[in-house]
C-alpha cells in the first residue's frame, strides 16, 4: 500500500458525447466517456483522498456548462474539492461577466485556465487584454493554471511578472522535451518562474512528454530533480494528468515511478508533494471522506 495520503492536483473526467471536445478528433484512443466511475477504478488501490478537477478543453460555447457539471459531480465523489474552469481571459474586462459566473457556482471553483499551448503566437498571453483579464482573477480569489509548451515559457515568465497578485501553477512542468533529452532553456526558464514567488508547478504530465514506449524513470529524473531545486517541495505538488497519461502508462505505474523519484527527500517533503502543497494552493478545507 502506498504510504502517503494523496491529493490528485490534475483529473479530467468527460464524455465527449454530451460536450464536444475538438481535440479529440486526433486522438482516437482517449475519444469516449472517463467518468468518475472509470477514475475511481483506477485509483481504487491508491489512498487518493482528494482531487481537483481541470477543465477539458471543451468547445468555448459550452465552457460554461462544463463548469457547471463539473460542480455537481462533486455530489456524487466527495473526493471532488476543487475545480478548475475554462475562462475567456483574453477579452480583458468583458470577461468580467464570464468570472461572476464562475462565482456564482460557489466555493468548489477554485481557479481558471485558459489553455494557451496550441497558441501559435508564443507572446499571445502578454496582449494587453489578456494580462488584464489574468489581473482580475485575484478579485474573485481565483488561482491561473498555466498550460504552456515550453517554447513558450519565455512569454510565461514575462505574463507572472506582470501579474503578482495572481497565483500561478505551472501544469505538466511547461511541458519539456523529454523525448529528446533536451533540457535548456527550459532549465533556466524553470529557475525564472521560481524566482516568482506566486508561482507554484505540478509534477505531472511527465510521461506524455516522453516516449510513450520507451520513457523510465531516468528520463524524467533530470526534470523532477530541477523543478524541486529550484521550487522546493512547498511549491511542488503531484497531479496525475489522468486519463491523458494513459497514452503512455497506467496510474498505477506513474505513481510508483514519481514515488521512487521523490523518495530520497525528507518525509515531509513527500508528504507536501503528494498532498499539502495542493491543499494550501486551491485553498482546500479538510478533504471529505470518500464514500
């Protein structure tokens, strides 16, 4: 049995059926329903005590609705604590409307994301508009999940400078080429955005990043071991990036693997990994047993 309490900082559950998904329609293998029965499936031998759930990448006509489903799921899996929504920040001010919906869903909506990674323009988030409508998140206690490619943390680095009222966390690590061992600059752009203080990363989506094949332990370590460098394990926190991980790995496996990585740190560092650092970022309560 796995020893530490786990909280599960990045879960997608869909059903492309109800929502219409676009990117799916490249990827076959992920193309059909995960819901919270299939999740639960897989994390049935794992003391995951918690989740936030991370918003899809449906079409933006029904980001919205998303949301709003997302919300109530969290009645049937009460280790539902968090998610985090689709929003339309480039529209600077006129997303206003857009951010007192998301409020009025209550509590459970912890932070936004607006995915920018198939942006072709790597600037596209220093727009005026769009840094104006990150700046409003910190009005409405909403946290910014950043999911970049790493050619375009440059531009990331410049949007958290730009917006330090904002909580930051850096989904997949920036999304480094693994698959070809290349480590700079992303080595140096990790360092930038820990010199901001409200930044914080996710160790997840390492595996996609690799060889889907091939990919071990060793591939991913020069990655673990420089975000916990430079971040520190109080800034660190574990997400499985399910089911999307599934094109490379099962759950199962990917924790061992991130387990055998970590082990080497202090309990408390482990303990702040898996599970607290999470916690104090989306501003958790105690999790709620599961049932």
């Amino acid at each position: 049995m796995f020893q530490h309490q786990m909280l599960d900082a990045h879960v997608h559950l869909w059903d492309p059926e109800r929502f219409p998904m676009p990117w799916l329609e490249d990827a076959s293998d992920l193309n059909h329903a995960f819901g919270v029965e299939a999740y639960r499936s897989q994390i049935a031998a794992l003391p995951i005590i918690g989740m936030i759930y991370v918003e899809v990448g449906v079409a933006p006509s029904f980001a919205l609705l998303e949301a709003t489903t997302a919300v109530a799921l969290a009645q049937q899996e009460p280790r539902l604590m968090g998610v985090v929504a689709a929003a339309p920040l480039e529209y600077g001010d006129q997303t206003r409307a857009y951010l007192d919906a998301l409020l009025a869903l209550g509590p459970l909506v912890k932070g936004v994301r607006r995915n920018l990674q198939d942006e072709q323009d790597p600037a596209f988030c220093l727009q005026a508009s769009f840094v104006q409508g990150v700046r409003m998140l910190a009005e409405y206690g909403f946290s910014f999940d950043i999911c970049v490619r790493q050619h375009q943390l440059a531009a990331t680095v410049e949007l958290v400078r730009r917006c330090p009222e904002v909580r930051f966390v850096l989904d997949h690590l920036g999304k480094p080429d693994i698959r070809s061992a290349s480590v700079d600059p992303w080595r140096a752009h990790m360092e930038q955005l820990a010199s901001c203080p409200n930044v914080w990363c996710k160790l997840s989506g390492l595996v996609t990043e690799a060889d889907h094949q091939q990919w071990n332990i060793e591939r991913l370590r020069p990655y673990v071991a420089h975000s916990l460098d430079v971040f520190g394990p109080e800034r660190v926190m574990f997400g499985s990036d399910w089911p999307v991980l599934l094109q490379a790995t099962s759950y199962s496996r990917w924790v061992d693997a991130l387990g055998e990585l970590l082990d080497p740190l202090p309990i408390e560092s482990q303990r702040a990994i898996w599970r607290h650092t999470a916690q104090r970022f989306y501003r958790l309560d105690e999790p709620r047993s599961a049932h």
